[in-house]
C-alpha cells in the first residue's frame, strides 16, 4: 500500500474553542482547500477534540510546543479527517505554535493518518505534518477600535442604533463568535437613549 498524499492537505484557516463537548476541553477545527482525490473534488476539514490545552487565551501558547499520547491512552487527542465518506482518526502526537500577528497563531499538528482504523485499504498509515494559522480572538483594543469604526460608520448616536452598529460589526468581523460580550461593550460606547450623544 502507498501513503496518502498528504500535500494535498493545505489548511485554510483554523478556529478554536476553549471548552467544548461533554468533556469541556479545547478544540481546534482545521478548514482545508479544496482538492482533487483520484478525479473527484474534495471539500472537508481536520476536527480535533479533546485537547487538554488552555486555549481561552492562545497567545499565551506562542512559542510552545507539546506531546500528546495517542488513542486509547489518557490525554489523547480525539482527531479525524473526512475522506472517501469515512471519518479516518487522525493521531495527534504533537502541536506546536510559533509567533503570533495581530490576527493569527502560526501552528503546526504532527500525527497519522490511521486508514486501517476506518477500513480503507487504499493507503497504509500515513505520517502527517500539517501547518495552520490559528484565528485569534479580538484584543480588548481590536474590539474598542471596531466598535469606534462601526459607530463612525452608522451614525450611531444612542443605544437605540445598537442594532445597527451591531449589523455593521458582524458584517467586519464575522469570526467574532461572542456576540452577547460585543453587543455589551459595544452599549457601553453609546448614551442611552434620549441622552445627548
């Protein structure tokens, strides 16, 4: 049997969630390019659950690097890829995150592609290293400055133009999953109604 083809695996964007699932702990979902596999299009992405991590602040994690045991034993990622419509687990041996910019975490998963573990016979196990750029959530700065330009932007005089304002943000930044925390910031940055502006 041949190894996958795993530079057919770019990523395109990754998000993470602090606490996520029964267990509570981190995840990381891993977009990838589209690409072609034996003449059929392919449009999936690498899911990681389980992630004994604290990534309710990623930029703290810059510059690190961590080992991970891999399935059944205790601490391991719960990983996986969609392909040939079979979920193929994805061992996690390694995460590792570089520099962050204003907007991203660079990062890199080491692990393998377990096929024999989804029955598919096509490819043996397939060691698999794959970067990614963690999307980062807003600074309290970031959040101030969009808020300033969507008031800027709608003309937002008092709370009762939060709705618009709020339109305006989701519509810039719609990577931006709290909403309850924004639209109470973003309030905290108008005079209630009926109060100069």
């Amino acid at each position: 049997m041949a190894d996958f083809p795993c530079h057919l695996l770019t990523a395109a964007g990754a998000r993470c969630q602090p606490r996520s699932g029964p267990t509570q702990q981190a995840a990381i979902t891993i977009a990838l390019h589209p690409f072609m596999l034996d003449g059929q299009p392919v449009d999936t992405l690498v899911q990681l659950d389980g992630i004994t991590l604290d990534l309710g602040e990623p930029r703290r994690q810059a510059g690190r690097s961590h080992c991970f045991p891999v399935n059944p034993l205790k601490g391991y990622i719960d990983g996986s890829i969609c392909l040939l419509h079979r979920h193929v687990p994805l061992d996690v041996s390694g995460l590792s995150f570089g520099a962050p910019d204003e907007r991203t975490l660079p990062a890199r998963l080491t692990g393998t592609l377990v096929f024999s573990a989804a029955g598919i016979t096509t490819w043996s196990d397939t060691p698999l290293e794959l970067a990614f750029a963690l999307e980062l959530p807003p600074t309290p700065a970031q959040i101030d400055a969009a808020i300033a330009a969507a008031i800027a932007a709608t003309g937002a005089r008092n709370v009762r133009d939060a709705g618009r304002a709020m339109a305006w943000l989701v519509r810039e930044h719609p990577g931006w999953d709290d909403r309850s925390a924004l639209h109470t910031r973003l309030c905290r940055h108008l005079p209630a109604a009926g109060e100069a502006s």
